[in-house]
C-alpha cells in the first residue's frame, strides 16, 4: 500500500447536522494519491489517549488546494474529541489507505446507495464517476431527516439524490433497498451497484443485486487498530480464494474496505 504518515491542518471542522461534523484537512499526500473509496486514520488528540487512530472515509479530494473533507458522526470519546479540534491545528494522518471502488465496472448507469455515514465515500465516487462521463443514480437513507448527509453537495454535481427516512420525516417512509427494489421491478436495471452504509443494509443491497446478476460492490466498515494491515483486528470472513478452505479471512483495511458482494461471507445474524 501506497500511504503516508504525516502533519496535516485542520481547515475547516464544522457541525453540518446534529452530532456530524464536516472536516478539511490539509495534507497534500492523501489528494495526490487518494481514489474514491479509500480513507485515512487520523490521530483524535496531540495526548496520549486515545492512543489508536480512528478511520475515515474520504468524502471530497481537493488536489488543487492540496486538501480533503471527511464527515464523521460522534459516537464516542475520539470522535468527540476530534469534534473540538479547532481550525488552523496541527493534526497526525495517516493515508490514504485500502483499495478503492473500481469506476471501470460501472458501465453506463450505475446505482449508489448510501446510508448514514456511509454517504462521504460514495460522494467522491460520484464525482469520479461524473468525472468519466457517467451519471449515476443516488439513493440515501437515514433514520431521519436529520441523517440524510451531503443532499446540497450531490445536487450541486447534477444529482438529485432518491431519499428514504426509517420514520418518513424525509422521502419514502422505510429503508433504502425498497426504492432499489421498487425501481428493479420497474425495470430500471443498473449497470453497477455501489454501496456503502450499516452493515444489515449492505447485506441486503448486496443480496438483491447478485440476485439479479448485477455487478456490485460493498464499502465495510470494522474497528481497526492500525489501518494498514498488521493488527488483523478488521477481518471479515470472505470465500475462499483457491478452494482449500472453507473460507479465507480478508483485511478489510488492506483487502477492503471496498469488496465485490460476492467475496463477503456474512455472519449469521
Ligand atoms: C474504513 C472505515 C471508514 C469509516 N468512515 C467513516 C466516516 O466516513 N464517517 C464516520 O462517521 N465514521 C466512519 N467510520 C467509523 C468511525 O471510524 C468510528 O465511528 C470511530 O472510529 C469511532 O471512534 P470513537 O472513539 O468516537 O468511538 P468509540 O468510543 O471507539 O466507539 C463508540 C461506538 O462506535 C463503535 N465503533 C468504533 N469504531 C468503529 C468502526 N470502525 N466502525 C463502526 N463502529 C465503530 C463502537 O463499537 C462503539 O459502539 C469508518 C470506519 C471504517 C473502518
């Protein structure tokens, strides 16, 4: 892998919906490398706890101002901390990191779907792939409305992103895979299915899209320690490369995060 650890700056880290916070960071090694789909580990404090970095998406790659903005949501005490980080600070970063999304598969009209803070990765894919001449179909869905991330900065690429809301305060009232069900039985077929969200949601748009044959893949998330491949606390069951097992163990820091649908073995629920 092809990373960097180093000093970045905070430019910007601004709440943009309850409880989410936008951040640009300058750091030129991530923009000159960095492809959709690929995140970073960033230190939360210049202290000594938390001592793990904690992982990010990449949401938007600015290489003309040498920058890039993540979105984080604050679960705990790192994102906590990293949401009082104020602007013009000094911050450790590591990245970028993982294997992105393949825009060679997309073909000519591919689906995203998006949930909760899973939205940041596919929004550089989606200005990657308008960036090949393709438009593609957005679905985001949250619990509320209130959880539906980056609506003004898809439709300022040209999309209007397709909304779905757990409690119908926003679009159609239940979960993203029924409006890619729904339009799947209208025959609106898509060429590629990228997702990334919760991980019951993720087994679901992976399900109906191999269903149908469509190719797809699937952006994980797991708790990771180092981000580059040595702690193994990230792996995933995936199926087995040559045969000779049951299954493999992959990284989903090296391997990953993004997977075909086909290679994940999910546990059982
Ligand atoms: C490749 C990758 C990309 C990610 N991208 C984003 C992103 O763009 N925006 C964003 O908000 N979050 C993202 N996450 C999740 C983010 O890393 C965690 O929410 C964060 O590390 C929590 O740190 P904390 O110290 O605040 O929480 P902790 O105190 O460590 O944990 C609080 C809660 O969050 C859960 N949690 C901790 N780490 C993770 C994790 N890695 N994945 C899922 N749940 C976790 C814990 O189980 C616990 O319930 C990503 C994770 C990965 C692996």
């Amino acid at each position: 892998m092809d990373y960097t650890q180093g000093r970045g700056r905070i430019l910007a880290n601004v709440e943009v919906a309850p409880d989410h916070y936008r951040m640009e960071i300058e750091a030129p090694f991530v923009p000159e490398r960095a492809l959709p789909g690929q995140f970073v580990m960033v230190k939360v404090t210049d202290g000594l706890a938390p001592v793990l970095r904690r992982p990010f998406g990449i949401y938007t790659i600015n290489e003309a101002r040498g920058s890039f903005e993540m979105i984080y949501r604050v679960v705990g005490e790192g994102t906590r901390l990293l949401s009082e980080m104020a602007d013009g600070v000094d911050i450790d970063v590591l990245g970028p990191l993982g294997n992105g999304f393949n825009l060679d598969l997309a073909g000519d009209q591919p689906l995203i779907v998006a949930g909760g803070v899973g939205v940041p990765p596919l929004f550089s894919l989606a200005q990657g792939l308008i960036g090949k001449g393709k438009k593609p179909v957005v679905i985001i869905g949250g619990r509320t409305a209130d959880d539906l991330l980056s609506l003004d900065a898809f439709r300022a690429i040209g999309i209007e992103p397709l909304l779905a809301t757990e409690d119908g305060s926003s679009g159609y009232k239940g979960y993203v895979t029924a409006i890619m069900e729904e339009r799947l039985d209208d025959g609106k077929i898509p060429s590629a299915v990228y997702s990334c969200g919760p991980k019951l949601m993720l087994r679901r748009v992976g399900e109906i899209a191999m269903s149908r044959g469509i190719p797809c893949e699937l952006s994980l998330e797991a708790i990771m320690a180092c981000g580059f491949g040595v702690c193994l606390g990230c792996v995933v069951k995936t199926c087995s490369s040559d045969g000779s097992s049951e299954h493999d163990f992959s990284r989903v820091c090296c391997e990953g995060p993004v997977f075909d649908a086909k290679e994940i073995i999910w546990d059982e629920a």
